[in-house]
C-alpha cells in the first residue's frame, strides 16, 4: 500500500542546536513514488550528526528535523514505481546514493509543526527512505553489524580499498580510531599491508585497534605519532587514512607518507569554518592528498561483498559492536560518543 494513514513514528529531532536531541511521536506522511518504509532495527550514531546536534557544522536551516544516516531494517511497504525491494525485505541503510528512485526527503507532522528528513534518517523506529539509500542484506548478516555498514564501514574500508587502493605489502598509518578509523584498520589488514599502524590518543579504541588486526598502535598523547613513523619507517609510509576530523592531524597524515607517490586520504569532518594549512613543500615532494566521499563506495557493488566478507568472519565488525543504546537514551549516545568511551554507539530500535 501507498498511504500509511494516520500512522505515526517515534523519532529522536534536533529542535535547536546545542540542545539534546527530544524524543517525539511523528506523524508518517504518504508514499511518494521511489519511496519505502522501514522499520527500523539498529541505527549507528555517527561523529557527523555529533557535529550537527552541537552545531558545528554552521548554521542549520532545516530544524526541526530528523537525523541519522546509517542503519538496518526490514521493508514494511513501497510507493509507487519502486523496483528495488519489496515488503518484508531486510536492507542497509546508507547516505551514500545507489541506484533507484532519488527522491527528495520526507516531511513529518508534529502536532501541526513539519519535521524535515533527507533522503534517509534512521534515530526513528519507522523511517520513510529515498529507494536509492537502501541495498538488500545478505541473511547471514545481523541486524546489528549491517548498521555499521552503511556508512562507518563503508567510508572506513572504502578509504583503504577504493580511494588509496590499498596493496599487499605495502604500509599504511591510521589517525584516529573511532568507528570509521577502526573499519579503516581491518579493511587495510584484510588487504594485505605489511604495518598497519593505528594513531590515536584513547587507549582503549587503540586496542580496539589491535584487535581488527593493527599490527603497531601509538597514543598520541604520550609520544609524537609522527616522530615515531619516521623512526620506523625513515622513507615514509605509502598510505595514511585521516579520520579524526582535525586539521593538525589531517596534516600529521600528509607528513608521514612517503615522496613520490605517498597517499594521505582525508575522511574527517573537521568543524564549520576550521581550514587545513599545509606546505606546498609537501606536494612538491610528489606526496598526493585525497579526499573521499563514503569511501568512494558504491553500494550496489560494496555492500554485497562487505557483508559476505563480514559473514565469513574475513572482516571483524563485531569488535565494534559495545553498548548499545534505546531511543530515549540517544543523548546519552551521542555524549558517550564525544567523550570517546565508545567507538561508534549503536541504537537499538526494537527497544522500546
């Protein structure tokens, strides 16, 4: 069916920035073509709605509205000329476009008041998604991990594999440990890299670090990263991924790889107004610096083959699978998240 009626959601909004997150009951409007509904199952909480809920990330001129932008669920109805899925089909949730209907995203009543939503939130138990943000998942995947999927280990792994295309053999360096990062370190160990060295200044995510398989970590808050890859490695690495969102370290990334065709990939959402200075010096060198959008992932090739390698155990995401979280404590998610107790915080939607 196409109209949903009076049916309502309940969904974690951003009213005001800098403010916690208000837990309401939404009204779900009507299917539009390329239009689903999901219910959701799990929901990651990213570092970037972090920067929105602080307000980091300039101004903000779509509140109130909805936030999230990786998760799971299963189909609960289509709209009209969607030919991707079908009621009662499990999918990923992703930010990153597929294919399929691209459509514009939802509005919800409040009480009178319009809630915004892009093609795709997921801190609501029931969502209405744009058809090209979801991509069937494999049976063999739970619902928990295929969260992380949708964004964490797509811009993580997809830095390694796509956007640095990460070989055997070769070395890379990681800044920054969180849920991203952490993809980030199983997908260069998985690609074969002779170190893969993990930064960060929480020792906890660095043995996190250890675990998806970092063969070398350094806390950064006890001796100077890039001192140390120097004296490891005098020529340079030939890869360093940034995702921790902080110029000085985006250029602690540039410093460290080698001349002549070293890669630093820039995944960080650093804040609103905050500029990356870097020598010119640097890039004279023959040193290569690279940005990436999701990984440079595509999800209707990487999601399939994501999560048969996560089926396989091959990719280790359930080490990044720590508290979990229920809609009401979301605020608390995203604290615990800034506070870096917990690498990537994960809602657990069937919770009531």
């Amino acid at each position: 069916m196409a109209t949903i009626g009076t049916m309502k959601t309940t969904a974690a909004i951003l009213v005001e920035t800098s403010r916690p997150l208000e837990v309401v009951d939404i009204e779900i409007p009507r299917l539009r073509p390329g239009q689903v509904l999901v219910r959701l199952a799990y929901s990651g909480v990213c570092h970037t709605q972090l920067l929105e809920c602080r307000g980091y990330r300039g101004e903000d001129r779509f509140l109130p509205h909805c936030l999230g932008h990786e998760g799971s669920g299963t189909i609960i109805d289509v709209g009209p000329d969607v030919t991707k899925c079908r009621a009662d089909d499990r999918v990923i949730l992703s930010w990153i476009k597929g294919s399929g209907g691209d459509v514009p995203g939802a509005t919800y009543d409040w009480n009178g008041r319009t809630v915004n939503a892009g093609g795709l939130t997921t801190f609501m138990t029931h969502a209405v998604v744009s058809e090209n943000r979801i991509t069937q998942l494999d049976d063999a995947v739970g619902f928990p991990v295929a969260a992380l999927i949708g964004c964490a280990c797509a811009t993580g792994a997809g830095s390694v594999w796509n956007s640095a295309a990460v070989r055997k053999g070769e070395t890379l360096a990681v800044f920054g440990t969180g849920g991203v990062g952490l993809c980030a370190v199983a997908a260069g160990a998985l690609s074969g890299a002779k170190a893969v060295i993990a930064v960060d200044v929480n020792a906890t995510r660095l043995e996190l670090a250890i675990q998806v398989g970092a063969t070398l970590a350094i806390d950064a808050s006890q001796e100077d990263a890039v001192a140390k890859i120097r004296e490891l490695f005098p020529g340079g690495l030939d890869h360093a991924v940034e995702a921790s969102g902080r110029p000085a370290v985006m250029r602690q990334a540039l410093a460290c790889v080698r001349p002549r065709g070293g890669q630093a990939v820039v995944i960080g959402n650093a804040h609103f107004g905050e500029v990356l200075e870097i020598s010119p010096a640097e890039l004279n060198q023959g040193k290569r610096l690279l940005g990436t959008w999701g990984g440079d992932c595509d999800p209707d090739r990487d999601f399939e083959k994501i999560s048969q390698l996560v089926a396989s155990g091959k990719l280790p995401l359930d080490h990044l699978l720590g508290k979990q979280y229920s809609l009401p404590e979301v605020n608390e998610a995203l604290a615990d998240l800034e506070s870096g107790s917990v690498a990537r915080p994960l809602l657990d939607l069937t919770r009531t």
